[in-house]
C-alpha cells in the first residue's frame, strides 16, 4: 500500500520508497524529508477538490506532498518502527 492509499488518520510507518522511472530524483528526496524506512507516517488531510495535494506527518514534521509524490511511499502497518 502506498502513501497516496491511506485514509485520513491511519497511522504506519515507512516501509521503503519507489522512485517513478521518469524522477529517479525523488526517493532521494523523500529520503532527505525523513520518509526513511521504520519511521511513523500519518496522512493529516487531503487538499479539496481531488484530493491533492496530502499533508502528511513524518516523525515529527508536516509536510504537503503531491499524490504522486505520495504514490512513492510503500506503508507497513504499526509497530513495525525501527527501533530508538
């Protein structure tokens, strides 16, 4: 499942990042925002109309991410954080 899946308020945590062929560029910079595997993720809103953009948390930050950007994040359900 993927980040642009989720429904407003689920709670998971990053599994890994998929960069699309055309922007190779943006696991990196998903990476350099913090959605690295283990840490929490949580889906805040979605913008209206469509849907997009999402504002997510990660970790501790909020950030707004397009749905395709979203589309990159591959979710594992909670309690599968790395540890402290």
């Amino acid at each position: 499942m993927s980040l642009a899946d989720a429904l407003v308020g689920e709670i998971f945590v990053v599994s890994h990042v998929v960069a699309p062929p055309g922007a190779p560029q943006w696991a990196q910079q998903l990476a350099d925002i913090g959605f690295i595997a283990g840490e929490r993720v949580a889906l805040m809103a979605r913008g209206v109309p469509g849907g997009d953009p999402l504002v997510v948390r990660v970790g501790l930050s909020t950030f707004a991410l397009r749905l395709a950007e979203a589309a990159c994040v591959r979710l594992a359900p909670p309690g599968t954080e790395a540890a402290p």
